[in-house]
C-alpha cells in the first residue's frame, strides 16, 4: 500500500465538506440575497474549473457578464481555497 502524501485527507474532507455545501445550498431557510447568489455561483465555478475562460458577455447578456466578472474576479484562487470559501459562505447562509 503506498504511504499517502501529507494534506491528502485534508483535501479528500474538504472535496467532501464542499459536495455537503452544494448540496445545502439548494435547500437554505432563505433565497440568499442577488450578491450572495453571485457569490455562490462564482466560487462554485472557481471551485470545480478553476480560472474563468472565453470571451466575456458582451451587453446584450447583462446576467452572463455579471456572473463572468465575478468568476473572473476569482483568478488566480486555488481550487481548495475557493472552496472553502463557499462552504464557509453557506455556513454563513443557514
């Protein structure tokens, strides 16, 4: 059996802690106010594909050019770090 690396159950939890939140976030006592939303969906995205790519919205898609500027706004964040800022966002919802 190869020896696991250190860090590897803490991202193996945190993959797991983050799939809890996903799954939380559909059921919140109350629809989270339109920043939060934002939030949640820009760390969501940040989380599971990393950097934003292609071309912005352009005007006539105001709602997609939001959400690409705050997923945008992410770059550089690592994967564990945008999740668990998005777990800790929902904690902070419920």
């Amino acid at each position: 059996m190869a020896a696991r690396k250190p860090g590897e159950f803490a991202v193996s939890d945190l993959k797991t802690q983050f799939e809890s939140a996903v799954a939380e976030s559909k059921n919140l006592p109350e629809r989270p106010d339109n920043n939060s939303l934002l939030q949640i969906y820009a760390l969501y995205k940040q989380a599971t594909r990393g950097d934003a790519e292609g071309e912005r919205p352009g005007f006539s898609d105001m709602i997609g050019r939001v959400k690409y500027d705050a997923w945008a706004a992410l770059k550089g964040t690592a994967s564990e770090g945008a999740m668990q800022r998005y777990i800790d966002l929902i904690e902070s919802l419920k």
